[in-house]
C-alpha cells in the first residue's frame, strides 16, 4: 500500500518540528527584546520532475512566484513569515488520456494565487557558524483557463486548472565571519505534489480527468549568500538542487532560484 | 397462420435483400487474386542488414596488435569502434560474402561474436510483407498491386494508421466480433488472433468456419496479426477476433440469424461488433438486436451499402449503428457507395488487400485477394473503434462514435463542405482520434 505523499510531508514536518522543540532555546545567543517585524519580498523559480500516471509518465512543473509577506520574530530564537502572491505555473508535457480526445498540455504557463507560511528556529552559535532549522509551505491555486481545441470537425475547448503544494523542511547553517554577507548552506526534505483537472468539450462530447502528480525527488541542498548592508535592509540570494532518481535508476538533478528582499525594523 | 406466413414473407425479402446486396459486392473485385507466388518473403521485401558491414567483439582480454592482426589478416577495414560497448564496425571487402566474414570471425577463439550490422525498424511501420500494399493504411503514392496496370493513390489518402499507431496498437482486452460468413479459422495472419473458433449460427455448431471469404477479408483487414512479417496488417494489431457466422457460403443469411448473432456476440465479450452486411429493408428484429448490443456498451459500425442507392439496414439504424461509407486511393468518394443522411464517416473501400481463405485460394496464389466495398470500409473502422476502446476502455458507444465522427478528415470539403449524405463527416483519421491533441498558447 503507497503511503500517501502528504502524510509523509506531514510526518517530516512533524520531525523538523520535534528536532526544533529539542533543541535548548536557552542556548540561543540571538534573542528578541521585542517582537520584530520584518517585510519580505520573494522570487522564487524552480523547474521540478514531476510524475503523474502511476508514477509511470513524467513531466516538468516550472512556477515562477513573487510573495510579499511579513516575518515576525514571535518567541525567543523562533520566527514566523506569512506570504501571498502571484505565481507563473507551466505544466506542459502533461498528457490526459482519460479524455474523450486525448490532450497534450503545451500551453505553457498559467497564472494563479499562492499563499504560505514559514517557520525558523535558531538552534546555536557556534564561533562563526549559526544553525537554525527552517520549514516553509506554500499552496498555489491555478486560475482557471479555457482554451479552445482545433483541428476537428466541430468546435471544442477544454478548461484546465492546477494547483500545487510545497513542502520544505530541514536545517541551514550560516557563516557568520564575514562583514556584510553571510554564505549559507542548506539540505531539507522538499516535497510538491498537486493535481491539474482539465474539462473537455466537443460537440456532444463531455469529459473531465483529474490528474494528480508529485515531484520526483524527496530531498533540496540549497546554498547562497544573505547580504546585509545595514539594518533596514537585507537580500537573499538562493539557489538549489533537487536530484531525483531517473527511470532507470540512474541520478537527475533539478534546479530552482530565489531572491528575497527584506526590510527589519 | 396469416401472421406467420407475413412474417415468413419478411424474412423471405430480407433474405433476397441481403443477397443481392452480397451478390453485388461479390460482383466487385472481392476475391479476385492478383499476387502469384513468389510474393516477399519475409526479409526479402527490404534487406535485413547493412551491406558489407560486420560488428566484431573481441574477447575482454585480447590485445591491441592482435586485434589488429585479425584485421589486417582478412583485409577488413575499420569504420569505428564503439568505444563503451568494445565493438568494431568493419567493412569487408566489396563483393566479399557478409555470413563468410561472420563466420571466419565466428572461428577466430579471441572474438567472442560477429554478425551482420542488422537494420532495425520502426516499430509503428509493421513488417508484414504485404504492407505495402495497403494505401489505406499507409498511402504513399505506391503501386496498389503486382500486376502491371496496377493503379498508384494519392500520397496521404490513407487512414493515418502509422501515425495513431504511434500511440496504441489495441488491446487483447478488446474484441471484435464478425459477423459475416465466418472466419478461415488456421489462416496464418487470423489464428493467432481468434478468441475463440465462435459460433456457426447456419450450421449451429461452435465452429465459426469461412466458407465464403468476405468474412475473413473483413477480419483481417480490421485485427490480423500484425508486424508478423507475413501476410497484410491489421487495424487493432493486438484486438482479438471472434468469428460469428450468420451468412452462408453465398454470403446470405436470414435476419434472426443476424441478430441471434449480434446477441451471442454481445453476450460473449465482443466490444465491438462489425457488420459488413446489409438490406434495403428494415427489420425490426435486427433493430431490437442492435440495441440490446449498444446497450450493452458495444459498438456497432455497419456497411452503408454498395448500391450507390440508400443507406441500408442496421447502417441506416441511426441512434445504435455506426454506419460507414467507402473512399477510393483518392480519398475520393467510391461510387458504389450507397448516399443518406445516416452516414457517419467513410474509410478506404477500394481495392482493399485482405487475408482470404485457404481452402478457397487457388494453390498458384497466396491467400490473400483484393476487394471492394463498404463492408471493407467498416472493417477499417471497426478496428479503429477497437483501438479506441482498447486506450479509454470507460468510453461507451456513443463517445466512440463521436470521436471518429469528429475527428474524421472531411475529404471532398471542395464540393460539399461540413456533414454530408456521402461520406458523412469525412474518412477516417486514426492520428486525429488517438493521438493527443497538443494544447497550444
């Protein structure tokens, strides 16, 4: 019996958070004499393997996201980041062969909403070195877009709509030795999944297939530099991998980006 | 008494009916033989490997000079090593026997093997020998026949079979029924694809025999065994066929019969049921047949007829019959071909290369014959309607119909633009109805 992905989302989720529970709050150097609020900005790209059909069939999911959100720092070491935003979703390759006529997504990208929360906890210091562990989830809820079908003797369109869910989760430390920036390093369990539904309509014909896929890899190692030329201002600079394991066994890697901007006071 | 003799009386037309429409597609080029032996045998119709090549690998540990040595020795020249799998591309020399160097290589104790640099193929273009007859499958202007005067089609007038083969070649899950004058049950391009020896409903045994051939040209040309190199292929290259006999050896046979048969078939697993026979009259037991069928989720494609007259029945059944017209190598409209608002699509009906029966064919002659006619034409789309059901195995009849409906090409839009009573939405297209449409921005 396959385990569901979400569950085992949560069940990693749960453990990032008992490792942060354990860790001695009382350890941490950093602490808040009051709450701080802190705007965010963020780009985030990424081009994801995806599997859909039994795990049998693979695609790409791109997504392109700018948020805005807020990061407060709530208890001592601990802070918490809302975001919303926009996002920029391609799912072509997608194939629904469960429609009355078969449809092979190109359409390239589609807009939809996204909204999220994060989660950081400052573990220690140690010399130069922080380690915090950090989760983040973000849902995507495609706009529906109809599109129209050609090529055949009576007119046809389909409606497609996709949503997605992003789960990353695990530790980062950050070299703090230098003046201005501080190169980090990540690796976390990541996990997206989601479904894109598209209807179809021809003539008398009706048909509607559901589609659910999930990423191919488990796991990011993620790796940047936070810039941070005073106190009213930082920026982050993000890039990662995601390998995942080809059809065959042999090893593939995924890449995404971010950029994030924010503003402590 | 009155009643009975009525109903006698009916059945006495239909009868008539179904054999002058049988009689007149006998009277077409049904069975007329026209590939004496030698035909290609298998292999021969293209040449199985690269001419004057070889592939050579040696031992793991066999030197660099001894190698070489081996080369020199048999005057090979080295074209290129395939560097990750250790094996050496070599011509010999021009004239040179290919199986000679294979096997003086084959004796050498430090070559582990050699063989020919074979050809492989496309999977999608089957490999039976007679294949390139068929322009209805794959029309590229060829020569339809071996006798001279053969005439040539149009490039592209064809079903696009290659192309939806691409995306499925059926499956054994689906089967089609025949119903007709049987099936040559040991022809060796039907008998591996028969469910069963099915059912005779005119001699009533379970041995639905072909003592006719229009049926067994009508299985073939929608399942018979495919890329077998033998013989022609078929549309649904894995559907399974199961022979229903309800037309005697003239080809006729009474309406309760025919529609015995459409109930044994729906009862015994056929998801599709092809009906390549026909009369000018209506028969309401044949329409009662055809429902209880389609409502059993089995599609029914029918022969419009080839008296160039009205639609005949159960074609002309409209709401449950899926009824077929006849094209040319032309795509033109065959002039047989009965007209009416009930047609659906069309499909190749002309000069149609098809499995005949053995026992039927002279011993100068292959068994397999041209013919023509819509009940040919059916055939075509009984199998598409098997590839169809075999990929969306949820789909019922009525989707099924839609979609050649939709996805047919409308080949004479020059004349008669949209739907029309000849050919109905167009000839059928097996790339436009399998494979997925790409959604563009």
């Amino acid at each position: 019996m396959a385990f569901p992905a979400h569950r085992c989302a949560a069940a990693a989720l749960a453990s990032a958070l008992a490792v942060i529970a354990a860790a001695n709050p009382a350890s941490a150097q950093e602490t808040a004499s009051r709450p701080r609020l802190e705007p965010l900005l963020d780009l985030d790209y990424s081009a994801r393997a995806i599997a859909w059909d039994e795990k049998e069939r693979f695609s790409t999911l791109a997504k392109a996201l700018l948020s805005a959100g807020v990061r407060i720092e709530w208890l001592k070491g601990w802070r918490i980041s809302a975001l919303v935003g926009l996002n920029m979703s391609d799912w072509s390759g997608l194939i629904f062969r469960s429609l009355p006529f078969s449809v092979e997504d190109q359409a390239g990208s589609r807009a939809g909403l996204s909204a999220g929360a994060g989660l950081e906890n400052f573990i220690a210091r140690l010399g130069s070195w922080d380690f915090k562990v950090e989760g983040r989830f973000m849902v995507s809820l495609g706009f529906k877009k109809t599109l129209p079908l050609s090529g055949l003797n009576e007119a046809g369109e389909v409606d497609m709509q996709g949503s997605w869910m992003h789960l990353r989760a695990g530790p980062v430390v950050t070299y703090r030795g230098f003046e201005g920036f501080s190169p980090f390093l990540g690796a976390s369990f990541d996990r997206i999944w989601g479904s894109v539904t598209m209807d179809e309509s021809v003539g008398d014909l009706q048909g509607s297939e559901k589609k659910p896929v999930s990423g191919r890899g488990w796991a990011a190692l993620s790796g940047g530099i936070l810039w941070e030329p005073g106190s009213a201002f930082g920026l982050g600079w993000e890039v990662s991998v995601y390998p995942y394991p080809k059809k065959g066994g042999s090893p593939g890697f995924d890449f995404g980006m971010s950029l994030k901007a924010f503003f402590p006071f | 008494m009155k009643r009975l003799t009525r109903r006698n009386a009916f059945l006495g037309l239909v009868v008539l009916a179904v054999a002058a429409l049988l009689a007149a597609a006998r009277a077409r080029p049904i069975g007329v033989m026209e590939l004496p032996r030698p035909c290609p045998a298998p292999g021969q119709a293209e040449p199985a490997y690269v001419e004057g090549q070889i592939l050579v690998k040696f031992k793991p540990q066999t030197g660099v000079v001894v190698r070489a040595a081996a080369f020199v020795a048999l005057e090979t020249r080295l074209v290129r090593r395939l560097s990750r799998l250790d094996i050496y591309l070599l011509t010999v020399p021009p004239g040179e026997s290919i199986d000679g160097f294979v096997e003086i290589f084959g004796r050498n104790p430090d070559v582990e093997y050699a063989e020919p640099n074979y050809l492989l193929r496309a999977s999608v273009t089957p490999n039976d020998t007679l294949f390139q007859y068929q322009y209805a499958l794959s029309n590229t202007g060829q020569q339809i026949g071996t006798i001279p005067g053969s005439p040539r089609g149009q490039a592209s007038a064809d079903i696009k079979a290659t192309a939806g083969w691409e995306e499925t070649k059926g499956s054994s899950n689906v089967v089609i029924a025949v119903i007709d004058t049987g099936i040559d049950l040991s022809h060796p391009d039907l008998k591996a694809k028969l469910k069963s020896p099915g059912r005779d409903f005119i001699n009533d045994d379970l041995e639905a025999d072909d003592d006719n051939g229009h049926g067994s040209m009508v299985a073939g040309i929608a399942a018979a065994e495919t890329n077998n190199r033998e013989g022609i292929a078929g549309v649904a290259w894995n559907a399974r066929l199961l022979p229903v006999k309800a037309l005697n050896a003239t080809g006729v046979g009474p309406s309760d019969k025919v529609a015995e048969a459409i109930r044994w078939a729906a009862d015994n697993g056929a998801g599709i049921i092809n009906l390549s026979l026909g009369s000018e009259t209506a028969s309401n037991t044949i329409r009662d047949a055809c429902k209880y069928a389609f409502d059993k989720g089995v599609f029914i494609a029918a022969a419009a007829g080839n008296g160039g007259g009205a639609v005949h029945y159960p074609a002309a059944y409209d709401n449950t019959v899926f009824a077929v017209a006849a094209t040319d190598y032309n795509d033109a409209r065959a002039d047989f071909s009965n007209t009416g608002p009930e047609v659906d699509a069309a499909a190749p009906g002309v000069r149609i290369l098809a499995p005949y029966p053995q026992a039927l064919t002279p011993a100068e002659y292959l068994p397999y014959a041209y013919g023509g006619g819509t009940s040919f034409a059916t055939a075509h789309v009984s199998g598409l309607a098997a590839l169809i059901k075999g990929l969306k195995p949820g789909l019922t009849p009525a989707q099924i119909m839609h979609i050649i409906r939709y996805s047919a090409d409308d080949v004479n839009a020059a004349q008669l633009r949209g739907t029309d009573e000849q050919i109905g939405y167009g000839r059928i297209n097996l790339e436009k109805a399998l494979v997925p449409l790409i959604l563009k921005k």
